[in-house]
C-alpha cells in the first residue's frame, strides 16, 4: 500500500490547468512519470501507478512477486488499487509440469491484466495459460523474446488464434509446428525480417527438406519424442552437415530432439550462443 503523510500545501503551477491534467492522464514513459512524481506527489495522487521492471509467478506457493535490481518483493496483485505499468519481463512460468490445471492456474495472466495500465515489456514467457488475442496484442506489442508453452490463445467468439496471426506482431514465436503452418508463414513478408524463431514439439510429418529452401533467419527446431529412426539419423545428417561446415553459406538451424547425441549437442551450442533456449 502506498500513501502519503502531511502536512499538505496546494500545489501552484506555471501551466494551465488543461496541461497539467493531460501531463498527468497521459504520461509518454516510466521515467518521465516516475520525475513526475517525484517532484510533486499531487500527480501520483491524481493518477497512482505503480512502475514495475519485472512482474513474475511463482508456481511455489509464493504468488506474483516485482523483481527490482534482482531482489523480489511478494505483491498481492488481486489487493492492488493502483495500476500497473510493467516495463521489461511480464513472467508466468514454471520449470515443473503444474499437476492442478485449474481454471484459476490456467487464467493467471488473464486475470492480471485488468490491473495494467501499460505492458512495454520485452520478455514475456508463459506457460499453461489461456489468453484471448486482445489481451495477447496487449502483451506482445513491444516484445523481443517471447515464450510460450502449453499457451492457448484464442479470438473473441472462441476460436483458436493461428500462429500466422500471430506472428505479425512478435519477432520470436514458438508453437505447435506443422509444415502447413510454415507454408503460410512464408506468405508473411514479416517472416523474413525475423532475427529468430523458435520451435518446440515438431513431428516427423514436418518437412525439413522444404523448410531449408527458405532459411533466413535463426531457428531453432526442437523435435518431440516420437521420431522413426529414419526420422533420426535424417537429422542427424543435417547435424553433422552444420558442425563440419566452418563457414555455412546461409545460417543452418540448431536441431535438437531426445536421445540426440550429447557430444553433438554440446558442438552445436557454440555456434548457436545467441539464440534464446527454453
């Protein structure tokens, strides 16, 4: 809870009213809102928000938590009055499978965003949450890494959001893959200007012999467990092809899968150090 003590004395400003109020409804960034309410506590009182850098949840019993200079603070976001404006990581996201998949887990990014008065955040990881595209365009304008497991993101009258549709905002989207879906990203002239793109679950249907006509960007393709050992070492000689060529042409994807060789796999990283892993 935040609050001010007295003694209070009436604020005189050199600007007319007007401009003053739109300063304060209308505040173009954190920092410059943050010196305004520094100044003078009159324009928090007349529009209290809260800045947060990094807003996260725990699947620990712990709940939401503000990280700031990486020290976390517990916050009862349901009990917030004033609105939120987060503006590097928004994070729902746990390393363990979450075995209670409740509507209230489910819903935890969703039931939040009421609360936000702007999301600038540059990092957004969800994961088992269902959202409406709405919301994900709230979210996801101003994003640079973005991951999302076990998501659902549906329209308004309850359909499923395609990934193309998606995709035409983000710069980073992992999703269920299929070569179907890769033929339409491909009609996206925002495809083709991706710095990289990741993707999570791929079957032994995707066609990687397609798929390589068109690299332009960094991808990282990480296959799901059920492969045919044709499947394997089709890969695997794609593997190979990438960590004897010193100087590729064009920039080969990084390929993982289960029972990929480790030895392998620890080759490979080097070259792709840049690209972001789940």
């Amino acid at each position: 809870m935040i609050y001010f003590l007295g003694p209070y004395h009436r604020q005189e400003f050199s600007f007319p009213d007007s401009v003053i109020y739109y300063m304060i409804k209308n505040p173009i960034s954190p920092k410059i809102y943050e010196k305004l309410i520094k100044c003078c506590k009159y324009f928090f009182s007349k529009n209290p928000i809260i800045i947060i850098p990094c807003l996260k949840f725990d699947h620990d019993g712990n709940g939401w938590k503000v990280v700031r200079n990486e020290t976390s603070t517990k916050i009862d976001v349901t009990n917030v009055s004033n609105k939120l404006w987060i503006t590097n990581e928004l994070s729902v996201y746990e390393d363990e499978d979450t075995t209670n998949e409740i509507p209230f887990i489910l819903n935890l990014a969703s039931s939040v965003i009421p609360k936000f008065y702007k999301c600038d955040v540059t990092e957004l990881t969800l994961k088992k949450q269902n959202i409406f595209f709405t919301e994900y365009l709230m979210l996801a304008l101003n994003v640079k890494v973005l991951a999302f497991v076990d998501v659902i993101v549906k329209n308004l009258d309850g359909t499923l959001t395609s990934v193309e549709k998606l995709i035409e905002i983000t710069e980073d989207v992992p999703s269920p893959p299929s070569t179907k879906t890769f033929e339409e990203l491909l009609k996206l002239s925002h495809f083709f200007t991706l710095e990289i793109f990741i993707w999570v679950g791929i079957s032994e249907g995707f066609d990687i012999e397609k798929f390589y006509n068109y690299i332009k960007t960094k991808f990282h393709l990480c296959f799901d467990d059920q492969l045919s050992d044709e499947y394997q070492n089709f890969l695997e000689s794609i593997i190979n092809e990438t960590i004897e060529t010193e100087k590729p042409e064009y920039q080969p994807p990084f390929i993982s899968y289960a029972g990929m060789n480790l030895e392998k796999y620890e080759k490979l990283e080097p070259i792709f150090a840049e690209i972001f892993y789940f």
